[in-house]
C-alpha cells in the first residue's frame, strides 16, 4: 500500500487550496445520502402534507440544492465549481420512520463533487430537522455518506 498524502496540508503542515489548473476537465459525479429519523406521528405528517410549514420535503429538496451551489461558502478550501445537474431526492420510510435522503451532484471540470453532494444530503436533512423540531425534538441525523463518485484521476469509487 502507498502512502496517502492530504492534498490540503502543504509541506510545513499549513492549509492550502489544491491548485487543479493542471488537471483534465472530465465528467465527474458523486451520490451521498444522509437518514433522519423520527416519531412516526412526524413521519405521517410530513408524508400527508399536513403540516403547518407547508411540504417540508420540497422546501428540504431546494435546500439540498441551494447548498450543494454554496459548498465553497461554507466548506474551507472547496472550489467554486460549475456544477451542471444537482438533484436531491427524499423517501420516506415509514417501516424505520425517517427519511431517506439521496443527493447526486454533477460537472464537467478539474475536481470532483464529493464536498457537494455531501453538503446537499446533510443539508436537507437539517432543514428537516429545522421544519419539524417543533413536534419532534429528538430526530436524529445520520449516516451521512459518500455512496459513489466517478471520474478524475482517481476513478470510479464505490462504498
């Protein structure tokens, strides 16, 4: 096995932004997911639409979406990429009650959209979380995941 370096860390051990300008522009994608778990009375709620707030897994979808083009903002050292397709879906589990949160980022461009898809799961999970806290405190988010991501020099990689 080779040695891994962290790509972040210089030679004196500082933080640094990767320099990509040399790197091939290729199709890149990456699927992470994220769960949140919850009473099943919420659960019903949110899958009747009955709500107070409204539908709470289009608001949660838009917020995935709206994250995943924000990653830089809130993510040190992540590029600002031009991504060309997020799509964020939510299913709900009623035999676990929670809700299953898949997000799939894509481009054409030098780094991969792994900080993304990432944000954009976590992130619907929290509006979740932020939506229904008023009936339901005690929802718990978790595995929070890179499933799969594609292209690059490093490849194809699945969990």
């Amino acid at each position: 096995m080779t040695e891994q370096t962290l790509t972040h860390i210089d030679e004196k051990g500082q933080a640094r932004m990767v320099d990509v300008s040399e790197k091939a522009h290729t199709e890149r994608e990456a699927r992470a997911m994220a769960v949140i778990h919850m009473l099943p009375n919420t659960l019903q709620m949110i899958m009747d639409g009955t709500h107070k707030k409204g539908d709470v897994l289009a608001t949660a979808r838009i917020a995935g979406i709206m994250a995943a083009k924000r990653t830089p903002d809130l993510i040190p050292m992540c590029h600002p990429l031009m991504l060309t397709s997020v799509k964020v879906e939510l299913v709900p589990d009623v035999d676990k009650n929670c809700v299953e949160i898949t997000a799939i980022c894509k481009l054409v461009g030098q780094t991969g959209v792994e900080m993304e898809a990432l944000t954009a799961a976590a992130t619907a999970a929290l509006t979740l979380y932020d939506m229904c806290k008023a009936v339901d405190k005690g929802m718990v988010i978790d595995q929070v995941q890179l499933l799969e991501k594609k292209g690059g020099k490093s490849g194809h990689w699945t969990r």
